[in-house]
C-alpha cells in the first residue's frame, strides 16, 4: 500500500476516581446483562432470544444470518425453503436440500494456507478461495507464473500474525502490515483519503466500528462511558424493549467521535430531524436514565423543576417551580412539596404548585413585587382574591368558573396556612393569610331538579307505613 501511516493505536490510560464509575457499578452489580455483556472485552454479545436480541438466527446449521421478521429462517433460506415442495421445515432441514450461504466479506474465518506441521494463516481472510490479503498477492503472482491453486496452496507458508486492528473501535484482527487495519477497517480508510502519521492516530481513535448484528462494540470509549452505556442497555432490557445491536451502534459510533466524557454531556440537539430511528430513541433513553441515576431527592430539591421519579413516583412527571417568582415563597413550596409527595396524587400536588404560582404573579404585580415576606398583609391576599373574582380572570382563552376559582383559593389558603405551620413561613406578615370567608361558594351550574308528578307524590303519601 502507498501512504503508509504510523500505526499507533490510541492509548487510554488509568482514568481518574470518579464518583460516577462507583455509583453507576453499585447500581449494575456483577452480573449485569451476564452472558451478553462482557466487561473486559468490552463487547456486547447478545444472545438470539435474550433480554438484547429478540430476533433469531436462521435454523440451517451453519448459516450466519438471523431469522426474517423472528421466523426460523432467513431470508436466503426461506426462499430456499418456499421453492422446495416441503410443508414441514424439519423435513426439509434434514433432506439436505439446504444449500450453505457463505459469506465472502466481513467474516473471521482464518486464511486457508496450511503448513505442513498443521500451522494456519492466522490472518482474516476474504473472498471465494477464503484466502488473507497477503497469499492473495502471492496467488496472483503465481498465477501469472501459470501455477494452479493447488499448487500453489501446497507451496505457500502460513504469514505472521498482526494482531488486533488498530482501530479503537474494532474487535478483529489486522489483515494489513502496512496499516495494521481489519478487512472492512481498511476499505474505511481507504475511502477517508488514506490518512497518516498524527491523522490516522485521530481517525483510528474516532472510526466507526464494524457492522454486525452478533457484537456490540464499546471499545475506543473512557471507561464512564462504557459503564453508562451498559447501564442503559440493561434498563432499557429490563423495561422488556428489544435493543439490537443496529438501533444502538450509530449513537455509540457518534459519542466515539466527539470524544464525549459522559453521555451526559451530548447535545441531544444533534439528533434533531432525524425522526423517531432507534438509535434515536435509545440515545434520548440512555441520556434520561443516565442522568437518574446521577440524581438523588436531596439534590433534586435545589432544582426549580422536579423529576418525580427521585421521589419514588411511577411515571415520568416532572414538577415545576419556575413559576413562582419570589424566592422566599419558592422555597417554602418546595419544603411543601417534598414533605407531600406521595401523600396525594401527584396531580394534586401539581395543581396546587400552579395555584401558587397565580398568586406568586398578583404579588409580583404589587409594590416590591412581594419579594419581601415581612412586608406583606391583608392588603396583598385582598389584591389576590379582587384579581380572581374578576370577570376577566385569567387572561387565556379558557374561561374559569366558579368551582376552578373556589379551588385556587383553597389550594393557596391549604398551602399558607401548612407552610406556617411546618416553620416553612415564618418571616412572613402575620396578616398575610386566607381567612374562611375567603372563598367563593363553588356554584355548579346545574338547574334545578324536577319534582315528582302530584299522582306518584299521593300515592307515596298514601302508603307512608311502608316508607317509614
């Protein structure tokens, strides 16, 4: 090959204590995702039919290929097996009508050179004749010198092994001394304008890794990442999702080749416009319950927006605080809140951190925008209730009848008055309180119900021995 670069495969070193690595270890065990998940190889293997792979592989001994759409066969053999005549795949598997599908690319199969003591090419090998990139040469010479393959193969020697490729990312092992490359590592090399010396260390590091729907690498990532990824496959596993290897592998090529520390750290902006893909998917899953997993109620609470989850709530609701606009009275929400949740639907929790947050905007509209709580009085919760009896609350398009302002009212009077009384509200004006008064009677709008006919009213009357 022309342009040869420097083969360096890229060094990770002794990564740094993190308290990440711990918390994320502790959560994952030692035998998460065990027989599909291999930490030290850092390979993923998922097992046809297991937690990772719901598809399964063809049926015919020996084929590579997976079941079509979890059929028993592929798609090979399926037509294979359309066109025979049988009506029983059994049958037909042992008739020996099957014929073998060999892949000529992308394999791992060793190079057919044999020594005479028995020693193999230890090199991948490619093509018909299943032969290394290096005996391919040495067959088109000896070709040309009009040997037969046969003799050829009789005279050749098996060549040195290079070991593993150089790409972070891969898995196989080098079919080229010169760049000490895999078989499809090169033809990607070859296609990025042959890179060398510094270029080809950065490409190395960063390159994808090969397709195969049999391995899941997570190689070429710092070791945070590897863990925050496995962790994600194994929940995403646990919430029953099939997670195959192609709905997963172009997000962790993409975090590969920014370079990112955690996954935590990838701009999920950068998936905008490409739908709803898998890879999409699992990486919009891997960032939520990555980040979860970081989090805890105590440092969820500094938040203005809640994960209700932290707090042992099903689901995915979020409460926010962001619309309370005096600190003072955001805080004492949230110590309302946290002593709350569980104790009432969340619902109800929301709704009354939203009538707050009403009340929170006719203060912010009064001198000193209530950021002061000693300063305020009676004065402010009249403000308050003259704001909501009007007849142009609130200023959206939805009308509010009087049950909804009835409730606002006592969502707010329920919250001051246990804020006071849990120490979360004592610097404010004794005055500042709902009084009983204070809530408009909830008119429900319905007509009057009709009255009996004088007939059934007479004859209830005439039997009220019965009735009593």
């Amino acid at each position: 090959m022309s342009s040869s670069p420097a083969v360096v495969a890229p060094a990770v070193g002794p990564e740094s204590a993190d308290w990440r690595i711990e918390r994320l270890r502790s959560l994952m065990g030692s035998d998460w995702l065990a027989g599909e998940w291999d930490p030290d190889a850092q390979l993923m293997f998922p097992v046809p039919g297991g937690r990772l792979h719901g598809i399964r592989r063809c049926v015919v001994v020996g084929c590579p290929r997976d079941g079509h759409w979890n059929r028993s066969l592929c798609i090979h053999h399926r037509e294979q097996f359309d066109a025979s005549g049988h009506d029983d795949i059994e049958a037909w598997l042992v008739s020996g009508e099957p014929e073998m599908f060999i892949r000529r690319r992308g394999t791992d199969h060793p190079c057919v050179v044999t020594a005479e003591d028995g020693r193999a090419c230890p090199r991948p090998a490619e093509g018909r004749r299943s032969l290394c990139p290096g005996h391919v040469l040495k067959w088109w010479k000896r070709r040309r010198r009009g040997d037969s393959f046969e003799e050829f193969l009789a005279r050749a020697q098996p060549l040195p092994d290079l070991g593993d490729c150089a790409a972070a990312s891969c898995y196989r092992a080098a079919a080229y001394p010169a760049t000490r490359l895999c078989l499809p590592h090169a033809q990607m090399w070859r296609a990025d304008s042959r890179p060398a010396d510094v270029a080809f260390t950065d490409w190395a590091a960063r390159v994808r890794q090969p397709v195969n729907s049999r391995v899941l690498s997570l190689r070429g990532l710092p070791e945070l990442v590897r863990l925050e990824l496995a962790y994600a496959i194994g929940c995403r596993a646990a919430e029953q999702v099939i997670v195959i290897t192609g709905g997963m592998r172009p997000w962790i090529d993409q975090l590969r080749a920014l370079g990112v520390g955690s996954v935590t750290e990838f701009d999920l902006g950068l998936l905008d416009g490409l739908g709803d893909k898998a890879h999409v998917r699992f990486a919009r899953f891997s960032v939520d319950v990555v980040g979860l997993a970081y989090a805890d109620a105590e440092t969820e609470r500094i938040n203005d927006v809640w994960d209700l989850r932290l707090f042992g709530r099903p689901g995915r609701r979020r409460l926010d605080f962001r619309g309370i606009r005096q600190d003072w009275l955001r805080e004492a929400a949230k110590a309302w809140a946290a002593g709350t949740v569980g104790g009432v639907s969340d619902t109800m929790v929301s709704h009354r951190v939203g009538s707050l947050a009403v009340l929170s905007a006719v203060l912010a509209s009064g001198p000193g925008a209530g950021q002061d709580p000693a300063g305020l009085a009676r004065s402010d919760i009249e403000r308050f209730l003259a704001r909501v009896r009007s007849p142009t609350f609130p200023t959206t398009d939805k009308p509010w009848g009087n049950k909804a302002k009835a409730v606002l009212v006592e969502d707010c009077a329920l919250m001051l008055r246990e804020a006071r009384e849990a120490g979360l509200a004592d610097g404010v004006g004794a005055s500042f309180a709902l009084r009983r008064g204070d809530r408009a009677p909830r008119a429900t709008g319905e007509p009057p119900g009709r009255a009996l006919p004088a007939a059934v009213v007479a004859q209830l009357d005439a039997r009220l021995d019965i009735l009593c």
